[in-house]
C-alpha cells in the first residue's frame, strides 16, 4: 500500500504517468509497504511466463529481498525512476522516503534497487544519469543507498506513519519503531 498522501498524475506522452506527493513528505517517512492485496509470484513462475506477457507485467513489477516478484495492486507500480530518487526500496521490504518530498513533486524511486534480471537502459535525463541499470547495482551501489535508508531511518520513529501498523513487528523492531498497539 502506498502512502495517502500520493496521488497518479499525467506526466506526459513520453513517460505516462507519475506518482505525486499530495502533500510534503518528510525523509523517513514510510511510503510504500507491500500488502495483502499486491499479486506476488515465485520468480520462477515469472521467468515461465509467457514472453508478451513477462515483458508488459514486468514494465510494473520488481523483486523484493526474498526473490518473490510482486506487482503492487495501487498506484505505487507507477513510481518513476531517478538516479536521483527521493525513495528507495530498503532491505527491510518497504519504500522509504530518503529525502524530503515537497507537495506536488513527482516522487522517484532508483530501479537498481529492484533486484533487476537484465541491463536496462535509462531516459531519465537527470543530472547524474548512470544511462544503463545492471542486475549487480544492488551492490555497486549499496554503500550510497544504505547511506541514505540508514539517514532517513533515523528520522522514521519521530514522525506520524498512516502505513506504520501494516509492518510486521520484525519489520518495525529492526528501524526502531514502538510496538503496535493491540
């Protein structure tokens, strides 16, 4: 489930739609957390797909830490990419907001992170575009990324989480917040 505080917008022909922020969202905050109602598959059932259909759900899908596949029911499969991301996926299997996200700006999250299968080249003309995405930037890219999970995690338990009761108590110990109520 993606924050409430998101909305999908029309960017233009060239990329489709975008994901918003309807309002500020400070770093640390908890922006996407899988639930109950994203379709996960085995990723050997997605690589025995048939190729057309691989190659159109895969445009919205990525592996988690646990090589599951999974495509996310909300608008949350339309996060766009930024070498320059405002949120990544963490090790801990949700989205984080990494730096502040200022109302109505485009929230992006850096595709390297989604444990990808192959090279994939980029379009997203920004300043520090690395052009191509490969399977093993999960750890060339690593010390930067947990740089910023670690900085922005730090920030998590003081501010208010709408998503904070969908994460598993595991989930909430190992970034330092209290236990769910209840």
């Amino acid at each position: 489930m993606i924050h409430p505080n998101t909305a999908l917008r029309w960017i233009d022909d060239r990329i489709g739609f975008g994901v918003f922020a309807t309002e500020a969202l400070p770093m640390g905050t908890l922006l996407v957390i899988p639930d109950l109602f994203d379709q996960r598959i085995s990723l050997a059932s997605y690589l025995a797909l048939d190729p057309l259909l691989q190659s159109r759900a895969g445009h919205f899908m990525y592996r988690d830490t646990e090589q599951t596949v999974l495509l996310s029911w909300d608008h949350a499969r339309y996060l766009n990419h930024s070498c320059n991301a405002n949120s990544l996926l963490t090790p801990f299997g949700f989205e984080l907001v990494v730096r502040d996200i200022a109302q109505n700006e485009e929230i992006c999250t850096d595709y390297g992170a989604l444990n990808l299968l192959e090279p994939l080249t980029l379009d997203c003309n920004c300043r520090q575009c690395r052009i191509t995405l490969y399977p093993d930037d999960r750890v060339t890219m690593a010390p930067v990324w947990d740089e910023q999970i670690d900085r922005a995690i730090k920030r998590s338990a003081t501010l208010d989480q709408p998503l904070a009761h969908l994460l598993s108590e595991e989930q909430r110990q190992r970034i330092g917040l209290p236990h769910a109520a209840g």
